[in-house]
C-alpha cells in the first residue's frame, strides 16, 4: 500500500500525479487537489477549472479577477 502525502491514510488504491517532474501520492482526488490546485488570488478557493489568468495572477473566475482589479477577463465556454 501507498501513504497519501495529505492525509496520510495508507490505501491499495492510491495513485501518483506527476507535477513538475516530482511525483505526489494521494489517496483522492480531494487530498490532490488540496495539494496541487492553485488558489484564486481574490477568493482562495481552489481552482480546478480552467480558471483565468492574467499577469501570472490565477482567479477562479472572471468575476473574482475584476473585483481584483484585472481588466478583460471572460470566463471560457
């Protein structure tokens, strides 16, 4: 069995994601996200959309980025 890097629970079905060359075990999808989504730089919610960007800044959405002071944003179809 693998450890969850999160949590720590040792489970026969854990899996690895591959992020930026360094290998990450978890034992969910929600002790992954917690770790490697990014946060919306006006909410702090976890981005795990498409979310926008602008100027290297991540927004969980259009609406979040122009509260923030981003200018142009729409969200994606």
């Amino acid at each position: 069995m693998a450890t969850c890097e999160v949590c720590g629970n040792d489970y026969d079905k854990a899996f690895t994601v591959t992020a930026e060359g360094k290998a990450h075990t978890f034992d969910s999808f929600e002790c992954a996200i917690h770790a490697l989504a990014p946060e919306c730089a006006h909410c702090g919610c976890k981005v795990v959309g498409h979310g926008v960007e602008q100027g290297g800044t991540i927004y969980c959405c259009a609406h979040c980025a122009t509260h923030a002071g981003a200018i142009g944003l729409k969200d994606r179809a």
